[in-house]
C-alpha cells in the first residue's frame, strides 16, 4: 500500500462543530438570548488514514459516528479545524477547479440532482459543469443506464422515480465525467434488497474497469462486506479499526446471529443442550420464552440450522450477519485497535 | 348549533392554551439572536429615514411651507407614527402554514387536541406583544435623543383611539393573510398572492406616502378598506387630523371585516382541510 | 477567469435557463400569477412617485421624467434579479439546511452554480414590461434618441444588472457572517429603501458612500446618471471599472466567507 502514492490524505484532522445550548424553561431562554453559552462538538479527532489510487474503502460507523463530516471534510465542503486533509496533494478545502472535476460526490440522504425535471436534462446540466465532449456523454449516459437497469426511466421527471430509480440516477450523474475518487456517503440507506445489490455491482465493476477510487460509508456491514477491500471503522469520531477487510471477516465478520422462534409445543431451551451448541462452535446470546439467539461461524451456520430443526419445534428463523455494534464490541474485546498503522 | 355549542365548551380551554403557545412562538422567534435583534427592532427603520430626505428634497425645492396642509415636520411626525406602527404589523413571512400544507404536515393539526385557531391567535399574541415592545423602544429612544422633534401623541384619548384600531386592524391582516394561506390547498402560487397582498396594501395603508397626498377620489374609495384604518387612519388620530366621528367610522369598519375576514378563514380552513384529507395524501 | 471558464459558465447558464423552460411548461396559473405580482410591485412604485410629483417639480435635482429613468433601472435590476438570482432569496434558509454541499464540489464557481439555478420565464415577461418602462422613461427624458443614446442605455442596463449581482453577493455575505439568523430580510429592506430614490437626497459623504462603496444607489442613479449624460464619458469609465472592480472584490470576499460555511447535519 505504501508504495503508492495516496490520493486522499488525512493527518490528525479533528472536526469541532460548535452548537448553542439553550436553557429550559422562560428563564433559560431569556438567560440564553442575553448571553448565548456555545458548546463544543468534537465530530472528529486525530483521523489518520491514506488511500492509494483504485482503492475500494468502506467507511463504517454508527449514526453520529462522524462519517459523513468526515467525506464533507474531504471533498472540501467544510474545512477541517485542525489537521490536514489533501485531496490529489492539495489541502481539499483550497481544491481547484481542475482538482474538483476529478471527484465526485453522492449523498444517499441528500439529492443533487433537479427534483421536477428528468433526470437526463440534469446530466445535460453535469456535462455542461464538468465539459464532457458531447460523445462521450451519450456513451456513458447509455452504458450506465443499462448497467443500472434504468434506461427507460430516463425521461421521467425524478420526484416520480423510486427511491432506488432515484439513487440510481444520482450514481450514473456521479459517474458521467470519468471520476478518479468518488465518495458515496450511504448511498443504498433505505433502498430494497435487489437495488442495493445492483448498486454494489456496478461500483465493483467501475472500480476494476477504470481504477476509480471508492470511499463508500454505510452503517449496513452488508454493504461494505460485498464491496470494499478495505474497512475503516469510526466511533464517535475516531478510527477505531483501519485494514483489511479480509483478515477482519476471517475473526469477525464471519459469524451469523440466528434468531430462531419455537412453537407452543416445542421443548424449550435447558442447559443440557449446551453440548449441542459446543459441536458447532455457537453460543447462546439472547433467551426469551419462546425465541432464543445465537452466534455461529458462517461455515457452521448451514449444519447448525439443521440441527435446530431436529432439536426444536421451530416456528420461524432468521439468520443475519453480525450487527455493526456486536462486532465493535468485539474488537474493544479483543484489543485489536488500528490495525493498519 | 351542535357545533357551536361544543365550539363554545371548548373555548375555556384553549384560552388556558393561548399563553402556552405564545410561549413556545417566542423561543422560535428568538432562537436566532442576530436575526431576531435587526428584524424586531430595526424593521421598517430604514425607508423612513430615506423618505425624510426625499421630504426635504422636495421642500427644498418647492420653497413652499406646506404640502396638502402638512409641514415638512408634520411628514416626518407622520413618518415616524408609520415606522412605529409598521412594526406591530404581521409580516407574512411569519405564517409559514402555506408551506407546511405543501409539505404535507398539516395532518398534525388534524390529530391535535387544539384548534389551529388557537395556535393562530397565540401566535399573533406573542407577535404583537413584542411589537409593541419594539414600537415602544423605538419611539422611547427617538423621544430620547430628538426630543422636541420626535411627536407625541395630541392626546391620551387619541393613543387609546389610534392603539383600537391598530389592534383590530393587524388582526384583519393576520387574517388575511391566513386566508392566503390556506389558498395553498388548492393553488401553489401562495407565495405570489402575499406579496401581491402586501405591494397593493403597503399603498393603500399610507404606509409608502400618505393618504393625504393623494387624490381625493383615491381617499375616499380607501377609506372604506381594512389597510387604511390600520396605519393611515391611526397616525392622523395620533396627529390630531381626525377627530371622534371618524374614529367611530373606522371601527365600524374594522369590526366589519375583521368579523367578515374571521368568518371567511374559518370556511376556507374546514373546506381546505376536507379536500386535503380527502385527497388522503 | 480565463476565456476557457467564462464559456463553461455561459454554457451552463444555458442549461440552466432550458432547465427553467422545462420546469415551466408544466405550472401555469404561477407564472402569470407571479408576473402579475412584480407588476403589483411596479405600480405601487410609480404610484408613490406620481403622487409626489403631483406636488413638486423637482426632488434632489431629479424631474418627474428623469426619475422615470431611475424607476426604470429599478425595475430592470429587479426584473433581473427574478429571472436569473431568484434562488437567493432562500439563500439564508438553505444555508442552514446545508442545500450548499452539493455546488461546492462541482467545479464551477460556487456562488454563480447555486445564485443562478433557478431561471424564472416569467422574469422574462417583467423585464419585457420593465425594459418597455425604462424606453418609455428615456423616450420622455431624451429629446432625441440617437444610435449612440441606445447603446448607452444598453451599457446602463448591463451595469444596473451586475450592481444588482454585487448587492446580492453582498446580501450572501451577510448571511454567511450571521449565519442562521435570518438578518438577509433586513438587509434587503435596507437596500431598498436606498434604492427606490435617487442618492442624491443623501449628504455628500453618504452619497459616495452609497454610490462607489456598498453601491446600493449605483443601482439606480449610476445608470440613470449614464443614460441622461450626468457623467462626462471618461467619469462613466471611471465608474463603471470601479463597479467592476468592486464586484471582484465582492466575490472573492463571499468566496472566503464560505469558510464559515457549517454544512448540516446530514
Ligand atoms: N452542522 C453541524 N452542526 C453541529 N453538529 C453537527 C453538524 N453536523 C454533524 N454534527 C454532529 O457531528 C456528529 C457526526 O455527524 P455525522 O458526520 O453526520 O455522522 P454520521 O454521518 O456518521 O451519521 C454528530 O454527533 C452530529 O450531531
Ligand atoms: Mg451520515
């Protein structure tokens, strides 16, 4: 990694935000409006982190956790109040305009594209913006829009797309002028399952295809898990883990919570089952009456569910990947802090 | 009958509310000092000032001592009432009910244990209450400062005269521009209707240059309008220009349409809402 | 700015007003609704100032058909202002919505790509009515209209247009420093109060400050000046590369006062 040149470069950038508090009651307000009391908000602190050309990051936190003022501090949209961030080797609040038509920025929460017109007289807009040669524009405009799936949706105004149309579009917008980095700050938040996945797709593929840059956040593991080569983890404000995401899915990532609901008639849970459990390597996380959870190993899971069927009455099962907070817990666990530096 | 009865049940209880939601409009309006400070205590401060050197302008050039009856010190005294008065007058921007009907969260009226009306008048109430309080401060530190140049009301009687008309009238236009509003569920040029509102009242109100100066037929077609009685017609009181059987007029016209406009929103509200839910958006 | 970005920004400023052509074919009762309105806007000014001729001949060196002139600037600024700059009037809100993010990473300039997004048709059809005033003005106030007055005029409009550029970048900038604070209405009160006479009324002092310094009255008196042969020809070069100078210097002050942009919480 280090024999690449970064082109994104964060050094001990902190990000203070300052909002006003304000006193409850009459008296409070009247106190506040005389003299305002302003408290700090460290949103980021001390973040460290470098990215080498054709890098596929993913920028995983909780709500709050500072992700997206993190991709805001990096596109320059709001300067860092200490630190450095470089952008191509130039602080990113100071980018020039050459600089900016090399990035691209997608907000999931957030569109940037003109809400009552169709979205392809926006991307006439965005070639204007970025001086994309007519030709090429065309090429992309179709080649995008058939990797997406949404070519014939092109002329419809976007407030009558779907969630998913509409995030769809805002990728190809994003796309169009040939990005070196781009940044997409949850893009799949809300989405159904099939868009999400089309959406991961077609940014794997940009990325193998054309070396492009990806700094993708999500507070969805699912997403960085099927995307990214690389994870960085924020917690409130701070790196927490840094490296790759291979080794980390080989400890963690792997395992499965199973959350399995038992009939009336079922045998309920009792501690001589634990020697089942031990076969497979799975533990017992959570037990109510009639539903019980367990963690598992991926490559335990499929043998260990049918072995819950043998055991018990089961009524309804859910397996899901290991949530965002148990995993966190883990690495606190285990010391594993910053792997990377 | 039903309705006006349970309407009358009511009334006890949201009267309790009213001081609760003045309250609540206060922390909003000052939740932005900077903004609050220019826009309560400055608004309407600048064009008097220039006007007042226009007057001079134009008596500098005329050589006359009076226009229409007025003294160059009588325009600025009638200046100075407007500005004072132009600040305890709703402004528009105030009532953004246009927006959260296009927005769609109007339904929270719906499921609300109060009648938007309450809301209404609670917030007018707080609105008012600091108006005056800046009105108040304004004509203080001008009375402070230019003493003998700064008017004073001709009588105690004309205050309370002038206050009445003034407090009905700012009602009319709080109405009105509810009445606007509430357009809003059905057309979404609300925003171009309340300006329009506004240019045309600023006018007819006196407030860009006096009825006086204007041709007669024109004052005697504005004297039968809300606007007037609010601005032009109290600064005259104040100035002594009018006298009792005047002011008498100019409740009984208020009254009119403050009962009329009152009447006329409270249709508009029940009909807008009605399509509103039944649109079912 | 090179020839290379000046294009860029005339071309997108195309698109925009496509964008705005677009957008327009499908509300009508608005459009006419808003015309109607400036119009509204128009008539209460010529109203006022109908009235106070009707008792004078002269106000600060300024005849009723000369002050036409001035009411006809007004009025081709503003119309202006409502076909190109209309999106500044939320400015204030939409900085603190954070609705800025999104044109601080285009490469374009921030302040021209947000400003002007939002082209009105219906602007267009005040400034027909304006431009038709302001003729109808300058046809009283001129006793012969020759080729050279008609490009004077032209010159006047453009300098009416860009000091109406420099006052809402001004206007940005005020919110930008009281940021969250909705003072821009303030402001905007106060500079059209100035506008709507001519400077002239102020004392000496006021009046340049007015005219060359926060340029409130250059909307108005300078083109006006221009058009009715107040300046001598070197003095209108002299001022209007001042007003160009300062303009430049108005925006790159909006562009360091961006710092203080906060974005939202997203
Ligand atoms: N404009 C702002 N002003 C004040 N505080 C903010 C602002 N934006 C974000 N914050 C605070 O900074 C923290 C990080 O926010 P954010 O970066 O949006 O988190 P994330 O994207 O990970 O959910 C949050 O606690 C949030 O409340
Ligand atoms: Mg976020």
């Amino acid at each position: 990694m280090s024999i690449h040149p970064s082109i994104l470069e964060c050094r001990s950038v902190g990000k203070v935000y300052s909002a006003q508090v304000r006193g409850a009651g009459t008296l409070g307000i009247l106190r506040g409006f005389v003299r305002r009391q302003v408290r700090e908000h460290v949103a980021l602190a001390n973040i460290d982190l470098a990215v080498a050309p054709g890098e596929i990051v993913g920028l995983i936190g909780a709500n709050g956790a500072g992700k997206t003022t993190l991709v805001k501090c990096l596109t320059g949209i709001i300067p860092a109040s200490s630190g450095r961030c470089e952008l191509f080797g130039h602080d990113a609040f100071a980018l020039t305009r050459a600089d900016k038509r090399r990035l691209s920025l997608v907000m999931g929460q957030r569109s940037q594209l003109w809400w009552d017109i169709p979205a392809i007289d926006s991307f006439r807009l965005l070639r204007e913006i970025y001086q994309v040669d007519a030709a090429r524009f065309e090429r992309r405009v179709r080649e995008q829009a058939e990797r997406l799936d949404v070519t014939d949706r092109l002329q419809v105004q976007l407030r009558q797309l779907s969630l998913g149309e509409r995030m769809k579009m805002e990728i190809i917008g994003a796309f169009l002028h040939d990005p070196e980095v781009v940044f997409l700050d949850e893009p799949t938040i809300g989405l159904d399952l099939l868009s999400q996945e089309t959406i991961r797709t077609f940014l794997r593929e940009v990325n193998r295809e054309r070396r492009t840059t990806v700094i993708l956040t999500s507070h969805d593991m699912a997403d960085i898990e099927e995307t990214c080569d690389r994870l960085v983890i924020l917690e409130a404000g701070r790196i927490l883990f840094d490296g790759d995401l291979v080794g980390l899915r080989r400890r963690f990532v792997g395992r499965r919570a199973v959350e399995v609901h038992l009939e009336a008639n079922s045998r309920p849970w009792s501690a001589e089952l634990d020697g089942e459990l031990e076969r497979f390597g799975a533990v017992l996380v959570r037990e109510a009456p009639r539903a019980l959870t367990f963690e598992v190993d991926a490559e335990h899971c499929q043998p260990f569910i049918q072995h819950l069927f043998d055991l018990f009455q089961v009524r309804d099962l859910a397996v899901e990947r290991q949530p965002l907070e148990n995993l966190i817990r883990e690495i606190f666990r285990t010391g594993e802090l910053v792997e990377a530096s | 009958m039903s309705r006006a009865r349970a309407l009358a049940a009511s009334l006890p209880e949201e009267l309790h509310l009213l001081p609760y939601v003045a309250a609540y409009e206060w922390r909003k309006a000052t939740a932005f000092r900077a903004g609050f400070v220019l826009n309560a205590l400055l608004r309407g401060v600048p064009r008097p000032v220039v006007m007042t050197l226009v007057y001079l302008a134009m008596f500098r050039s005329t050589g006359a001592a009076e226009i229409r009856g007025y003294t160059f010190v009588d325009l600025v005294h009638f200046l100075v009432w407007t500005a004072a008065i132009q600040k305890c007058i709703p402004d528009w921007r105030s009532l953004d009910l246009a927006e959260q009907i296009f927005d769609g969260y109007v339904t929270k009226y719906l499921v609300m244990p109060v009648s938007y009306f309450t809301l209404l008048w609670g917030r007018f109430l707080q609105f008012t209450a600091v108006q005056l309080l800046a009105a108040a401060a304004f004509w203080c530190a001008g009375a402070l400062v230019l003493h003998s140049w700064w008017p004073q009301p001709v009588s105690a009687v004309a205050l309370a005269q002038a206050a009445t008309l003034l407090a009905l009238g700012t009602g009319c236009y709080l109405l009105t521009y509810f009445i606007l509003n509430c357009l809003a569920f059905w057309l979404d040029v609300v925003w171009s209707l309340l300006n329009m509102f506004m240019f045309v009242a600023a006018f007819m109100s006196g407030m860009l240059v006096p009825v006086a100066l204007m041709p007669r037929a024109v004052r005697g077609v504005l004297e039968v309008t809300f606007p007037y009685w609010t601005v032009n017609a109290p600064v005259e009181l104040l100035l002594g220009r009018l006298g009792p059987a005047d002011f008498r007029f100019g409740l009984a016209v208020l009254a009119t349409s403050f009962v009329a406009l009152h009447g006329l929103a409270f249709v508009t509200w029940r009909r807008g809402l009605r399509r509103y839910a039944g649109v079912g958006t | 700015m090179s020839a290379n970005a000046f294009v860029q920004h005339l071309r997108i400023a195309g698109q925009y007003a496509r964008i705005g052509v677009i957008r327009k074919s499908q509300f009508r009762v608005e459009f006419w609704s808003q015309v109607v309105m400036d119009c509204c806007w128009y008539a209460s000014h010529v109203a006022v100032f109908e009235v106070l001729y009707a008792h004078v001949d002269d106000i600060a060196g300024w005849n009723r058909e000369q002050f036409r002139v001035l009411l006809g600037f007004l009025f081709v600024s503003d119309a202006f202002m409502m076909v190109w700059l209309g999106q500044m009037w939320r400015f204030w809100r939409d900085l603190k919505d954070g609705k800025l993010d999104s044109f601080r990473v285009r490469p374009g300039a921030t302040l021209f790509l947000y400003g002007f997004q939002q082209f009105s048709v219906e602007g267009c059809v005040n400034m027909a009515v304006a431009m038709t005033y302001l003729a109808y003005g300058i046809g009283r106030a001129c006793e012969h209209v020759t080729l050279g007055l008609v490009l004077v005029t032209l010159i006047a409009v453009a300098v009416s247009w860009w000091v109406r550029t420099i006052l809402v970048t001004f206007y940005g900038l005020v919110d930008l420093w009281l940021l969250g604070s909705d003072a821009g209405q303030f402001v905007n009160e106060a500079i059209h109060a100035v506008a709507d006479r001519p400077a002239d009324v102020f004392g000496a002092r006021v009046r340049t400050f007015l005219l060359y310094i926060l340029p409130v009255g250059a909307l108005t008196q300078v083109p006006a000046g221009m058009v009715l042969g107040r300046y001598t020809p070197l003095g209108a070069v002299v001022a209007v590369g001042w007003l160009g100078m300062l303009g430049v210097g108005m925006f790159a002050a909006w562009n360091r006062g961006f710092r203080r942009y906060e974005s939202a919480m997203g």
